[in-house]
C-alpha cells in the first residue's frame, strides 16, 4: 500500500513541477517568476525527501536540507536585489 502512495505522491509532486515550470515561462511579472521557481525549489525538495524513503536510504535527506538552504539564501539574495538594485551593502 505504501508504494502505491508514494507513486502518487511522487506524481503529484512532478505535476507541481510541471506546473511551475509553466508558470515561470509564462509569467508576466519578476516577482510571480520568482514566487514560482520557489516553489518549485520546495517541490523538488519534495521529492527527494520522498526518493530517500522509497530507497530507504538517509543521505537524501541531508542532501534536502542543503538544497532547502540554497533555495531559501537564492530566495532572499534576489529579493534584495529586486528591492535594492545590489546584494552585497
């Protein structure tokens, strides 16, 4: 039973991507763009998270909190530099 959930799980999560790699495309704004690629950070995450578990492996899950610390510094750095014009004061 719990791999037929993690099949679905693991379906949902690629739409989601999917999902958002339309939304980047076709987003009009910089600020959706980026809302957009966050999430799809977040998914991704998701997803490795839910690899680890099928293979019943840990690694993955350290290899989820490094890209969820990229993800979020990325995040902030772009931000400021949309709201500032530069990262670094």
């Amino acid at each position: 039973m719990i791999t037929y959930a993690t099949y679905f799980a693991f379906s949902c999560f690629g739409a989601a991507i999917i999902l958002c790699l339309w939304r980047i495309i076709s987003a009009e704004g910089v600020g959706t763009r980026v809302l957009a690629l966050d999430t799809m950070v977040i998914n991704t995450i998701a997803l490795i998270i839910l690899y680890g578990l099928r293979l019943g492996t840990e690694i993955f899950f350290e290899a989820a909190m490094i890209i969820a610390m990229l993800g979020f510094v990325s995040t902030v750095a772009y931000a400021r530099f949309m709201l500032r014009g530069n990262i670094i004061e």
